[in-house]
C-alpha cells in the first residue's frame, strides 16, 4: 500500500530516517507538505522565505514531487492519506508543544491510518537522556556529561533511490510553493546547508573555539537557520567533528541545542513562563517610558552601540551573531528592566533561525529566570562587552555608521545606575 511522508523540520533527503521508513514497503510514496496558516502567521517574512525556498531546493531534489497543500494539518493530513489509500503517515518526531498538539490532532483525525515517528530533529532526542534517578537534567553540565556518555547513530542511509515517489498531480488540493519577496543573505534549502558545512569545516572549523565570539569575524558556522528547519541533520555534521577543540566546541553547542528542547520538552510551559517561577513576581517595567525604550532597543537606538549594532543586524539580515544576541538581551532586561517575553516575541519575528527551544531558553538563561542560568547578578556592561568582543570597533563600525554623526543618540539609561536597579530587584526575590 502507498504511504504519505509528511515534511515538517525535516526539510531534505538525506540521513532522514521516516523516508526510509516510508520506502521500506512496496508501496509508492507521496511526499508532502503543509503549509499551516497559523506557522505563517507567527514567523517573520524572512523565516517564511527560508522555507519557501528550502521547499523548491526539496521539491527540486523530487524531480518535482512533492505535494504542497494549505490548511490545518488535522484536516490536510488525513484527506491527502484516504487520497492515496495510505497504510500510513512517516513523521519525524516533534517535540516543541505545539508540535505535540498537532501531531496528536492529526493522529486523532487520522483513524486507522497509523501516524508512525522515526528519529527527530536532535543528535539525541529529548527524554532520552536522564539523570540515575530517572529524573530531567536542569544543569547543562551534567547533561552535556551525560549526553555523551549517551552517545548517537551514524547517519542513516539514503532511502531516496528505494522510493517510488507518487505524483502529487494526482492528489486534489496543491497549492504553488509561495514567495515572501524578501531578500536573504544566504541561500536555503538542503543543497545550501550542505556546501555551506563543507565549507566551515573545511575553513572555520579549526579556528571555531577561538573566533566563534568575536562579532566582526565570519568565525561561526551560520548553520543555525539549516538546523532549525533540518535541512541538514546534526548527526550529519557530528559525523565531521574530530577531537580538536574547534571540534570539541562545536559539539558543545549542539549539545545545547538539545539539552534546550529536552527542558522545553519536559516543561512545556517555559515556552513563554519563567522556568524557576519564583521570578514571576519580580518588578517589570510597563507603561508609555518602558514601550519607548523598547523601541529604541529594537530600532538599534539605545546609545550604545554594540546593542545598537546587533539589533541593526537583526534587521537588516534576520540574523545576529550569538554573543551580540547575549550582550543585547542582557541590556533589555537588566539595563531595560523589560521583560524578557518582549525581546524573545522580537527575537522570533525577525530572526530566520528562531528556534522556540533555543530562543525562549537562550533569553531566560540571560534574565537569570531558567536553568542553568546565568546568575541575576551578572549584569553585562554593554561598554565593556564591546571592548572585549569587538576590540577594533569593525562589528560597530558596520552596523552603526553613524556613530560619529550629530544624529546618535546619547545612551537612554546610564548603565551603572541601571544595574544598581535590577540588582535592587532581583534582591526582592532571592
């Protein structure tokens, strides 16, 4: 009988464990996407350009088989599997909580067309490492530790060549892939993720542990986007890191990266909530002043110009060097006193690799409010973080060209005053 492989993070065609699940049978495939209006709805235009184009790049790898459709996918779903008189839908397994809800949505409408989940997104998928007791990790150390300990496959083999992909012309309600009309600075899709890794490894990845936290160097791997949407898989890019401490270091961050989806797993309410909820009560500020702070922040007008030159990365490209991401949201809600919900509400909309996992997770550890945070009493100098990480000034000097000009703005809040005040607060509550 035919079966439906249904695309989500999983954007390629190589080491993707439900194709070969899905190829396993005799019968054909039909590949598939759908396009959720309310996915759209929360993801920014270059977000949503990432996908757009990551589809043509696999609709392409499909001599142009794949069938595109828009809807809920608790409706789309079972109408594209009755369609071809699928024994079943191949899934990679989704752990995010609206993933879950979905996924459980669509198993319900389903019926006896079984919904079947092979591998996921991660190296190692989150609840499969735990501590003796059983127990979820809330400290990253012993998780990462662990995580090791733990280990995971070797990238699985290609199933494109056993499938028999069904053409989508035959099933009613294809849409055409759309276009956000944005530009990118870099191209999608699983053709570019795998030459842009080739390249890093090739080039950056030996320099990586020391380069990865210097702004004005092209030292990080700029895979995040690629990872977020699978176009490539981390066991892929594993497969690639030897014992050097480039290496070494790499592999701590994709660590990280799923250490973030094991705690979103196991509290699916630190998706938007504090983690350690003895910090709901701390003393945010609201309010006409507070909202006009905000935007200066996010216009890259706060007066100081590390802040001010990453939140101008953010909006002309979609994305933003990971030590700037730290400097500036530890400057929203310590220097700000804002709350972190609004900067990682922000951070989601622009950013093409806004990841819920990552995102929420990367803001609560610089608010001091999640696991494994960073304590409340570190309070990053945004004057002194620049010295430190972008010491010539050519981060700043590119994103903020008008730092000399009459037309820079003085700094909104006096620092030192500032995190006497967030210190005050944080008191209140510890």
């Amino acid at each position: 009988m035919p079966t439906l492989l249904w695309f989500r993070r999983d954007l390629r065609l190589r080491d993707l464990p439900p194709l070969l699940a899905a190829a396993a049978g005799d019968g054909e495939v039909l590949a598939c996407y759908v396009l959720d209006p309310r996915l759209e709805a929360s993801a920014g235009a270059r977000r949503l350009q990432y996908l757009y184009d990551a589809l043509r790049d696999l609709r392409d790898g499909l001599g142009g088989r794949l069938y595109v459709t828009r809807g809920r996918p608790e409706e789309r779903i079972p109408v594209a599997a009755k369609a071809i008189g699928a024994s079943a839908v191949h899934i990679s397994a989704d752990y995010t909580p609206f993933g879950r809800r979905r996924d459980d949505a669509v198993e319900a409408a389903l019926g006896d067309i079984s919904l079947e989940a092979s591998g996921s997104p991660y190296l190692v998928s989150p609840g499969r490492v735990t501590k003796p007791d059983g127990g979820p990790y809330k400290v990253f150390t012993p998780f990462h530790r662990a995580w090791r300990e733990h280990g995971w496959r070797a990238p699985a083999t290609s199933g494109l060549k056993s499938a028999r992909w069904l053409d989508p012309s035959d099933v009613a309600g294809a849409v055409d892939i759309p276009d956000a009309g944005v530009a990118l600075d870099m191209p999608a899709g699983e053709t570019a993720a795998r030459k842009q890794w080739k390249s890093f490894v090739a080039n950056g990845l030996d320099t990586y542990a020391a380069d990865r936290n210097l702004p004005d160097l092209n030292g990080t791997s700029r895979m995040s986007a690629h990872l977020k949407f699978g176009t490539i898989h981390p066991r892929t890019m594993a497969a690639d890191l030897g014992r050097g401490e480039g290496a070494q270091a790499y592999l701590r961050e994709l660590a990280f990266r799923d250490f973030y989806a094991a705690v979103l797993g196991e509290w699916p309410r630190s998706a938007w909530w504090n983690w350690n909820s003895s910090f709901d009560d701390m003393e945010v500020d609201d309010g006409p002043d507070a909202h006009k702070r905000f935007e200066a922040w996010k216009a890259g007008r706060t007066g100081y110009p590390i802040v001010d030159a990453g939140m101008r990365q953010l909006a002309e490209t979609g994305w933003m060097h990971n030590r700037v991401r730290m400097i500036v949201a530890s400057f929203l809600v310590k220097d700000l006193h804002l709350p972190w919900q609004w900067g990682a509400r922000w951070f989601l909309e622009q950013l093409v690799d806004g990841d819920m996992a990552n995102n929420q997770h990367g803001w609560q550890w610089a608010a001091g409010t999640g696991t494994d945070a960073a304590p409340f009493f570190r309070v990053f100098n945004p004057t002194t973080q620049g010295e430190k990480f972008d010491p010539d000034g050519g981060y700043v000097r590119r994103w903020v060209p008008d730092l000399d000009d009459d037309s820079y703005p003085e700094p909104i809040v006096d620092h030192a005053a500032e995190r006497k005040e967030a210190l005050r607060r944080y008191s209140e509550i510890t």
